[in-house]
C-alpha cells in the first residue's frame, strides 16, 4: 500500500512513524526546506541560541501517554513560562494572579480578599459570557480588562473583544496566589535539543522516505493509495469556495549582548505599542550559556495569500465557510485531513500529537 503523507510537521511526522513500525511506508513531503512544520527550531550561526522560528513553543501536557512518547524520543528539560507585562510603565505577572492584582491596585490583599475584592468589581450578567469581552469583564472586572486584555487582543486578532469567543481568554488561568506559571498542565518542558530535533528522530526510520522543498501536486497523489493531509483544508480544493481567514505574525528581529529584558517573554497590551510582545530565545533554553541575545518583536495582521497561516480566526463567516469545506472533505475518498491547518482549528501540540496517534492506529485498524 502506498502512502503519502503532505507536511513534515508533528501531525505528518507522527503519522509516518506509527505507519512506519507497523511495517507501513510512507513518504513525506513538506514545501519548506526543513522540517517540524511551525514548531521548527535552529541554532542562530551568529549567537548559537536556540531559535523557535515560527514564535515560542513550550510543551504542556495532562496526556501521559503523550508526554512519554515525547520523552522516548528526546530529553525534555523542565521549563516553566513565567510571562510578564509591561503597562503605563511598570512591569506586571501574567497570567493574573495575586502578585498582579496586589501591584495593580496598591493592595496587601490575602487569596480570599482579592477573591471577594475581584468579584466585587466583576461585571455580573443572568447570562453566560459569550463574547471575550463579557468573559473579561466577568472574570477580572473592567480595570484589568482595560490594562491587560483589551489592547492586546484588538492587536492580536485586529477585531472588537466584543466580536470574538469567549473560549479565547477561557485559554489563560487566573489565580488568587502568587503561582505564577502561564499553564495549569501537570507535564511541562522545552527539548534539550529543540523540536527539530525530536522531529527528526522521528522521521528516522527506514520506511519512510522524506522529501522537503516538495509542494504537493495532484500527480503524486494520484501514485497513493492513501492521503494524510495536514496542509490547509481550503488548500487542498483549490481554495475554490474562498480562503479561510487566519491571523499571521511579522517577527522583527534584534540582538543584544547579556540578557536583555531578563524573561522569555514580555507582552505589550498597551494599544500604543504597535507589537504584542518580545519574545528573548535564550530564556527558552536556561539550562545553555550564550554572551550574545536574540529577540523577535511580534506583530499580528490578517493573513494575505502567500502569509504563513497561524491562527484561525474562526468567527461566524469563516465557521458558515469551513462547514462548506467540511462537506467537501467527508466525501472525498482516500484523504485524512490532520492537523492544526487540515482541520482549521488551534492546536497545542500535545493534542496535535494525540490526534495524530488516534488517526494512525484508526488507520491501522481498518487495514488490519
Ligand atoms: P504544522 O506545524 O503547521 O505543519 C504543517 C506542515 O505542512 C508545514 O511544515 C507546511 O510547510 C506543510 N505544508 C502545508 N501545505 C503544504 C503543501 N501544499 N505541500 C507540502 N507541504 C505543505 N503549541 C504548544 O503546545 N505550545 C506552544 O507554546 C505553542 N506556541 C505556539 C505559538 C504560535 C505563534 C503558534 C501559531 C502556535 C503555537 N503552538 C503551540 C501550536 C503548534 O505550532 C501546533 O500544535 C503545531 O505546529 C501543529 O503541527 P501540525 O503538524 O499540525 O502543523
Ligand atoms: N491575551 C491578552 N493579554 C495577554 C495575553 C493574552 O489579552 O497578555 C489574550 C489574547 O486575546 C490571546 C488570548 O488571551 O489571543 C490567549 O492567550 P495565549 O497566551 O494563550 O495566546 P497564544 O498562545 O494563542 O498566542
């Protein structure tokens, strides 16, 4: 049976692998010239810090079975993001917790004092928050909102709070203690040797043949029985019902010598900062020593054809539009559509990676 699997990042990678120990081969072709997809890491030739080119990546998992895959196949250093957020001149903790709230209001209020504090500024409705506005204003009140959410986000997604899902800010934890790690996942880690590296050894294997700076044509498929396809849905018809909205991210980068600004990453929510953060590499890698510091200053715009797709913005139009290419997809025979882009939706890579084990054994089972 032949195989072709479209996109070398974790979604292609994992798939050509548990196809590939289960005596299946397979080839993998990417467009880019290397592979990881958007979890791709390098080594800066100038400083030697550990670069996370498509944005900063840290591995966060409750998935056991995930984590222990991971950690066959590359040495995890434990690492923990403690975010921070410069507003009208002083540094703030994120997500928002004691530290944050004390600082902000010029209090030394204990956990169920800022609980009761808290939620004596939220803004209460008979109805659930629907949009991240209402979730906002439910959660922290108007003066949080105002400070560290509003700006950031009408940068980030270019659109009102008031226009976009609650589901957005359900992402970030709040917390009435001075715990100030940006996830709640009881498994968290950066690779010692980068992500590539972990992709690499995974792709490692005499059945599968890899083939990069290889977009995907009609022919080659022809020559499969089998399509895994983890490019973009709309993509793959053609784009023939219209695109699929996506914010991109311009990274502007500069060095430095020593440390910089002192963390991996600093947000802006200020709405008279054009960027939404500054993202330091060399603090993704604490365990390495470098003189030199390369930093990327991230700005978000909508995705124009030929931009690197990032989020999916997944409002009403787009949603009317994917159900569209969803139909498309169920009857088109032969294809798995995998993945953050197949699928349209965000995906850590924990639940990239699961997703991928459950389509490769569903797989396996069927031709068993
Ligand atoms: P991708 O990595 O996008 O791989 C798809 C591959 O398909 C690409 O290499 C592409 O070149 C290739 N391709 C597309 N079309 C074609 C074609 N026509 N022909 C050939 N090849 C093609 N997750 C976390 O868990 N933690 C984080 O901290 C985190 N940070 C993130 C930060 C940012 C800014 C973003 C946008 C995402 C972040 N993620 C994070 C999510 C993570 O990037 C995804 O989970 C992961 O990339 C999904 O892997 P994938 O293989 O599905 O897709
Ligand atoms: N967000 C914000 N201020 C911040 C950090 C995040 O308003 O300082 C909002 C923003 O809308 C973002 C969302 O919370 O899209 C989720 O944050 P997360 O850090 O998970 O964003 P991602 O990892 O997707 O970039």
């Amino acid at each position: 049976m032949a195989i072709l699997i479209v996109g070398a990042g974790f979604s292609g990678a994992v798939i050509a692998r548990e196809l590939a120990e289960a005596g299946i081969s397979s080839t993998v072709i990417d467009a880019r010239d290397h592979i990881a997809g958007n979890c791709h890491t390098e080594r800066c030739p100038q400083t030697g810090v550990m670069l996370h080119r498509y944005g900063p990546h840290i591995f966060h998992t409750d998935d056991a079975e995930v984590w222990s895959y991971v950690g066959a196949r590359a040495t995890f250093m434990p690492f923990r993001n403690q975010v921070k957020s410069t507003v009208g001149g002083q540094v703030f903790s994120m997500p928002i917790n004691l530290h944050t709230i004390n600082q902000f209001f010029g209090t030394t209020l204990r956990p169920a004092e800022a609980q009761a504090f808290i939620a004596a500024r939220a803004v209460k409705s008979d109805q659930p928050p629907a949009s991240f506005e209402e979730q906002a204003l439910h959660m922290v009140g108007p003066d949080l909102y105002e400070a560290f959410f509003k700006g950031y986000t009408e940068k980030q997604w270019g659109r009102s709070p008031r226009d976009l899902p609650a589901s957005i800010l359900k992402r970030l934890p709040m917390r009435f203690n001075y715990d100030d790690n940006y996830f709640n996942h009881r498994f968290q880690g950066i690779p010692a040797e980068g992500y590539t590296h972990l992709v690499a050894r995974l792709l490692d294997h005499p059945k599968i043949a890899l083939h990069l700076s290889t977009p995907y044509s009609a022919d080659l498929a022809a020559r499969h029985d089998h399509l895994f396809w983890s490019g973009p849905l709309d993509g793959y018809f053609g784009y023939r019902l219209g695109r699929l909205g996506y914010r991109t991210l311009d990274f502007e980068r500069f060095t430095d010598t020593g440390d910089h600004q002192g963390c991996a990453v600093m947000n802006y929510p200020g709405a008279d900062v054009p960027f939404t953060r500054i993202t330091e590499h060399k603090h993704f890698a604490p365990w390495e020593q470098h003189d030199q510091t390369v930093c990327y200053r991230e700005y978000a715009r909508e995705a124009g054809e030929g931009d690197i797709p990032y989020y999916p913005i997944r409002l009403a139009a787009e949603q009317s539009l994917l159900t569209e290419y969803e139909a498309l997809a169920r009857a088109e025979q032969g294809v798995t559509f995998v993945g953050r882009l197949g699928t349209y939706r965000y995906l850590d890579m924990d639940v990239t990676i699961r997703e991928a084990l459950d389509v490769a054994r569903a797989f396996l089972a069927r031709a068993a």
